[in-house]
C-alpha cells in the first residue's frame, strides 16, 4: 500500500499518491488503526501542500514526504504487530527492518593493510560513481555511465561484505539492485532516483571516513542509522514494475530503444583501463627519480671526463651522445610517473556545482576542456580547495538568476566553464562564468571604505580586480550560505602563490568573469640561479628574483644603525650581506665587487649580496630532514651537475629574519 | 642490593651481556678505539666535499648526497669535544641508519680511521666502569677487550640524538690516566 504512494510519489503524480493516501486513511480508520491514519492523513496534508505550491521551483519535496512514508510504514508495521491482520491494500513489499544495534559490532580483528585498501579503493570509486550519475544526470540514456556506476557499487559492496562492514554492503546492496533495474530497463533514471543513488554515495562516503579515521588506531565510531536510506532505496526500486507499463504506454525517459549491445560493448572498455594501471608506492617512485638524477650526473661525468675527451673516436662519441639521449628520455618518463590529468579534480566539481546551483536556485552548467592536461598529483590536491572557492564565487555572484538572465537576453541556464592547458613549461588554468561580471563601482566603493584606495586615485582594471583578493573583501550586500563573507578569495591566493603560482581575474560587465591560474607542472622541480659565496655555491629560486644588478660603488650607502642600501632605478633597496648571514668567507669586500639580487615580498624589495653568479639549473628539491627544521633562509636542498649538494635559499625567510639576527 | 641478584642468578647476566654481543666495527679517534655495531652501519666512503649549513651546531659539518639523496654528516670529533684534525686519505664518513623519532634515517660520521670489523662475544664485553660522582653516559654501550687493547662501544642512535655529549670528553679524559 504504501508501496502503491511511493510509487506515485517517484513518478511524480502527485494526484495518484493522495489518492492511495485517502484509501490508506480510510482503510486505517475503519480497521482500527489511529495511529495509521494519523501518519497517513499528515502525509496527505504535506503531499497536498506541494501540489498546490508546485514542486518546479523548490529543492524537491522528496526529504519530508520520505520521512512521512517512513513513519507511515512504522505505523504500518506497528499495526501488523498490533492485530496481526494486515489492513486493506495489501502485504507490504518491504518486510519489516530487523532492529539494529546502534553500535556497529566490532568483527574479528580487521587486517589494517586491507582496510586501508578497503577506503582507498572505495574512495576511487565513490569519486567515479559521483561523475558517472550526474552525467546520467544530464543524458539518462547514458548506458556506460550507469554500468559505472553499478561497477563502483558492486565492487563496494564486495569489499565491505569481506570486511564486514554490514552498513556499508547493504547501501551498496540496495544501489546495485536498483541500478540493475535500470541496466535491465526495468527502470527508468529520474533525477529523483539518482538523488537517492546520490545521497547513498554520500552515505558511504561518510562512512569511509569513519573507517578511515578508525585507522589511527581509534575505535570505529558506528556507522550512522542507515534504515531510512535502505528503504527510500528500495522504494525507488519498487516502482519499477510501475514504471515499465508506463513505458510500454508512453514515451518514458529512460532506456527507450537502445540496444542492449551497447553497454556490453563498453563495459570491458572502461574495465581494460583501469587494469592497465597500477598502485605504486611513493617511496619506489621517489627513490627512482632519485636514482635517475643520479644517473644525469654521472653521464654528465663521464661527457666532461677529460681522459675521454682526448679520445676522438667517432664510435665512442656516438655511443657517449646514445647514452645521453637515453638519459634525458628516462628522466623525463621518470618525472612524468608523478604526473596525474587534471581531470579527476575537474570530475570532483560536477557535483557541487549541481549541489549549489540547486541551493541558490539558479540553473549552471559546468562544461570542462583539457581534462587530459597533465600535472604533479600533489598539485592538483592541493588546486581542490581553490577551485572549490572560485566556483562557489561563481555560481553565487556571478550567475544571475533565471529570470534575470532571461530579462538580460541569455540563456536562462548559465555556464561556467573550467579549462586547463599547458603553456611554456607551465598549467593554465581558467574558470569563466557568463553572468553579470564583476561590478567596478562596488569594488571600488568598498576599496576606498576600507582604506584600501587612497582619494583621488583610480585605480587601473586589473589593479581593481585585485582587491577581491584583500583579506576580508566582500561586496555582497547579504551573507548567503554558499558565499559572502569575504572569507575565501584571499585564502585562494594565499594557496596559489605558496604553490608558486598566480592568480588573474579579468571581466566585462553583463558577459562574465574569468580566473586564470597560472602554476609550475611540479611542485617537486624549481628553477634556480646557482650563485656563489665564497667556496659554498646556492641555489635561488627563479620565481622569487625580480632582477639581478652589479651595484657601482656610489650606489651604495650606509646609513648608520641601519645598514647598506642600493639606489636601484630610483628606489632604496636594503642590501642583506648572505655571507653575514650564513656566517660563511666571501670575496667581495662591498657591493660593488659582488652581485645583487634583488626579490620582492609582500611589496617590499630588497636585495641579496652574493659574490658571483654560476648559472641557471633546474633542480629537483630535497628536504633536508629533520635535523635542518630549525634553520631559517633554506628551502631544501638540491644534487648541483657536479654531485654536490647545494642549498636552495628561501629569500623570504632571510629577509624576514633581518630584524633578529 | 642490584649486585646481590645478579649474583644469585647469573643467567641475568649473560642475557644482558648476550644483545650487545655480535660483530662491531671499530674506528679511531684520536687517541682511542671505538666500536659500533656493524648492523647500523649502512657503508663506509672516503670524504667528499660536505655542504656547510647555517645555524647549525659546530659538530654538524653539513649535507652530503650520497646517491641522489641529500643526508648530514656529523664530525664526531667535534661531536666529543676533541680537538679538530684536518681530513686526510685516512678520514672516513661511515653511514650509518639511525632510529629518528617513529621512523629510520641515513647520516654520516666523520671518523679518523676505520680499523676491522671484530666479534665480540659477551664475555669480551664490561660494563663501562663506574667513575663516580654519578657520571652516567647513555650512549655507551660497554668496553670491550680485545688483544689490540680496550674498545669503547658505542650507542650510535644515543650518540647522534643527545645534544649534550660533553660528558665524554670527562670518560674521555680519565680512562686516559
């Protein structure tokens, strides 16, 4: 019976389900059964109030009529205990649910190496199952998304029965049979159906976690009450007799006339790729890049070896520029095995720009280009939070509301768009929206409110764009939840530039707003101008240097208790003796024997004095470990082309310690 | 009263005695003959040009690769409060694996010279006398009797993660009596 309303309910036909529901609550009454028709009637009460409010526009009805229908069936089930004569309408399809402990009880000791694997592996899937049903979602005859989907459920379930984590294997139980349904046509994919696959993902989701974090050596925390999940599952998977007479009568999105051939064309496709990889541990992989630095260095070596060189044989010249070829391609694999597409990180973003579009009522769609760009995996982790941001930034101030956008002339539908390419030796990438652009007046307003804008100056368009980075900038007027609180914008920076990357924003009112990030392909490889002081050679990273200059003498002045400073194109720059600093020999005497480098922070310049300049390398960077985590100006180390080790300087720090020192 | 058990049940004696037994290499330094565990040892190189790094304590000569990994090297002279020797074809860096913390890492030891490997068994092995005024060291292991002479046998983990090791050099001086 109550089978009879969630069906009319998931179909959508709000007429049918009050209908069922006025029998329920008769029937209830006449057989004696309060409570029944109480919980039927306050159904009945909410179902009506959605059909005379109109489910277009609200986030879906579906979380209190589901309770409703729970309670309902408590009252069901309550009755059949009760009297132990069912009332009209039928047994219930959905036996009654065993009481579960509310502890998950802890089964015989759980190899850790497994479950690790156990939560790395689901969380794969979890994020491929996410990315497959919204693009169900979007095209619901989609047959290779759905056999994904079914894939990643199947395989949790397998995982988590063996491990015995019974909350989890039963969602993932449920989801499987409800998507086998609609493998098999039996069912058609409705956004609501793929709500409960959703929220069932984000269940296991949630219980991973917990798993996760039982790791650690905790206690696993029981699972959440997953009861009221299991049945809207199977409810949504019971209304599939329902659904296949309505398909045979009429047109029903779904699997209508698609052969049965391709899925099973495409499903040992996706199941090749994923063979084709394979797990590797990070400590291999970094003791090979290691290695094969190693082995640079010495093919380098062995090229300069000066016994060699008086050789001139031809052959011995062709085997030395062999091997060379050799070494350079072996490097560039090896530095390439960290290298991730960034489209895994894309994927990620379907789903919350469908969750927040939802939120704010507004209608996006996301459309991604050069997913298959590659880049240092630790990158595209730590992108995660500041794509997030930007995109809430989006969908939030940029996309307009339907309406207005329909008064604008656009598309009701707004789209923002997330590309990543490569360009010289770098990943680019953009995230544009077509909404109302970013308003000057307002930025501007609140620039010289805060302070930020002197009177009397304006500022240029980029230099105004800026200001949305500022720590607590904000122009919205209200405080949603998606976004407003100015907290955010500057905290993307702030990831940015620590991944040695930059961040632009460009606009045109009424056409849209485009970031463009602009990051190294690794965070693993810098390059670095060699310099030298005294006998000790260090590294500087390029990306921090602004310039490097040859002082004259009478540049430079000395201000008492303060200093050395440079008079550089007009400005006064402190000039920081590295040797000083490091407590090392140097060779120049004064500035003007040495050589200047000359880096920025926060908008302050200051310069570096080292004795020479050796050249520029792109070196891999070394932690120096934990013996070295008290020392201020370095960054790490780095292996230099003869073997040695040389230490890359963190500029920053050194200028920052002036005042201590 | 720990003597009178120790009499009453020798067994205690040989298991302790017994996990310091095993094969050792022995080096020098300065004036004396010391020993590490051959376990810990990880090989032995001639000295290479050390990276110098800031701020750190004088007996930390700095970093070194040692095949594509960078790892510091500490001149255990300095580190025992001896006087500083040139390096010269004899020097070595032994490296050794060190336990840090939860995990393992490399670092070299600059020594003088490295002598043999030598197997001691539980009855070459002392305990470091007693020097009173309740000197205790924790990095050393015992003494061990060879027919070169005596061995002094070192904790090498204690060795590279005390910071104060000034107490040696008062062992040092009084076994030179």
């Amino acid at each position: 019976m109550e089978a009879l309303a969630m069906q009319a309910v998931l179909a959508g036909d709000l007429d049918r389900s009050l209908n069922v529901l006025q029998q329920v609550e008769s029937e209830a009454a006449r057989a004696g059964h309060p409570r029944l028709a109480q919980e039927a009637s306050s159904l009945l009460a909410q179902l009506s109030q959605a059909a005379s409010g109109g489910q277009g526009g609200s986030p879906s009805p579906w979380e209190f009529i589901s309770e409703g229908v729970l309670r309902l069936q408590q009252a069901l089930e309550e009755a059949h205990h009760g009297s132990a004569v069912a009332p009209a309408g039928g047994p219930s399809p959905a036996p009654p649910e065993p009481e579960r402990p509310a502890a998950e009880s802890q089964p015989l000791a759980r190899d850790p190496e497994l479950v690790r694997d156990f939560v790395v592996e689901s969380r794969e899937h979890l994020a491929n199952i996410e990315s497959s049903l919204l693009a169900l979602e979007q095209d619901p005859a989609n047959a290779e998304s759905l056999h994904a989907a079914f894939r990643g459920f199947h395989t949790i379930k397998g995982l988590a029965g063996f491990l015995e984590f019974a909350a989890i294997q039963e969602v993932a139980h449920e989801v499987e049979t409800l998507l086998d349904l609609a493998r098999n046509q039996q069912l058609s994919v409705t956004p609501e159906r793929i709500d409960v696959v959703l929220k069932a993902a984000d269940y296991l989701k949630a219980a991973i976690r917990q798993v996760d974090a039982s790791l650690d050596g905790r206690p696993l925390e029981a699972f959440a009450d997953n009861r009221n999940l299991l049945w809207m599952l199977r409810m949504a998977a019971t209304a599939a007799a329902e659904d296949s007479q309505a398909a045979a009568g009429a047109a029903q999105p779904g699997f209508d006339g698609r052969p049965a051939s391709g899925p099973s064309a495409s499903a040992p496709a996706a199941g090749s790729a994923e063979n084709r990889a394979i797990k590797v541990d990070t400590e291999k992989l970094d003791h090979l890049v290691d290695m094969v630095g190693e082995m640079v260095i010495a093919q380098s070596m062995l090229r300069h070896d000066p016994d060699l060189a008086l050789n001139r044989s031809p052959r011995l010249q062709r085997t030395l520029s062999l091997l060379s070829g050799i070494t350079s391609d072996v490097q560039k694999t090896a530095m390439g095995l960290r290298m991730v597409t960034i489209g895994t990180l894309f994927r990620r973003m379907g789903r919350l720009v469908r969750d927040l579009a939802r939120k704010t009522g507004k209608q996006v769609e996301l459309v991604t280009a050069g997913e298959e760009t590659e880049l240092d995996r630790q990158i595209v982790e730590e992108l995660a939070d500041p794509i997030m941001h930007m995109l809430r930034n989006s969908i939030d101030h940029g996309i307009e509301p339907p309406e207005e956008r329909t008064a604008a002339g656009k598309d009701p539908c707004g789209r923002i768009t997330l590309a990543a390419h490569h360009q010289s030796g770098q990943i680019v990438i953009q995230i544009s929206d077509d909404g109302r652009g970013l308003n000057r007046e307002k930025i501007l307003q609140r620039g010289r409110e805060r302070g930020l804008v002197p009177p009397g100056v304006t500022p240029s368009e980029a230099e105004l764009y800026n200001l949305i980075f500022e720590p607590g900038f904000s122009t919205a007027e209200r405080v949603t939840e998606v976004s407003g609180r100015g907290v955010g914008m500057d905290v993307v920076k702030k990831n940015i530039v620590r991944m040695r990357g930059k961040v632009e924003v460009a606009s045109q009112p009424g056409q849209g707003t485009t970031f463009t990030l602009k990051l190294p392909l690794t965070l693993a490889i810098i390059d670095g101008l060699v310099v030298g002081v005294g006998t000790q050679r260090y590294i500087i990273p390029i990306y921090s240097v602004v310039e490097m200059l040859c002082p004259s003498r009478d540049s430079v002045t000395t201000a008492p208790e303060q200093g050395e400073m440079v008079l550089v194109r007009g400005s006064l720059l402190p000039v920081i003796r590295l040797n000083e600093r490091f407590g090392v020999e140097a060779r120049a005497q004064h500035p003007s024997e040495g050589l200047l480098v000359v880096a920025e922070q926060e908008g302050k310049r200051f310069s570096v004095l080292v004795d020479e300049f050796i050249g520029k390398q792109e070196v891999v960077i070394k932690s120096l470990g934990p013996m070295f985590r008290h020392v201020r100006g370095i960054a790490g180390g780095a292996i230099l082309g003869d073997g040695r080790v040389g230490l890359i300087l963190d500029l920053e720090a050194i200028f920052a310690w002036k005042g201590e020192a | 009263m720990q003597t009178g058990t120790v009499e009453l049940n020798p067994a205690a004696q040989t298991d302790k005695s017994d996990h310091r037994a095993g094969k050792y290499l022995a080096f020098q330094l300065g004036q004396e003959e010391f020993a590490i565990q051959v376990l810990k040892v990880r090989e032995i190189m001639g000295v290479q040009e050390i990276t110098a790094v800031p701020q750190t304590p004088h007996y930390v000569k700095g970093v070194i690769n040692l095949r594509g990994k960078v790892i510091p090297v500490v001149d255990l002279r300095l580190k025992f409060g001896l006087p500083e020797a040139a390096y010269t074809q004899r020097t070595c860096i032994i490296v050794v694996q060190v336990s840090h913390g939860s995990g393992n890492m490399l670092m070299g030891i600059v020594v003088d010279g490295v002598s043999e490997v030598i197997t001691l068994t539980a009855a070459d092995i002392e305990d470091t006398p007693d020097f009173g005024h309740g000197v205790t060291v924790p990095y050393l292991l015992g003494m061990a009797k060879t027919k070169e002479g005596v061995k002094i046998l070192l904790d090498i983990d204690q060795v590279l993660s005390t910071q104060e090791v000034h107490k040696l050099e008062a062992v040092l001086q009084k076994s030179e009596f």
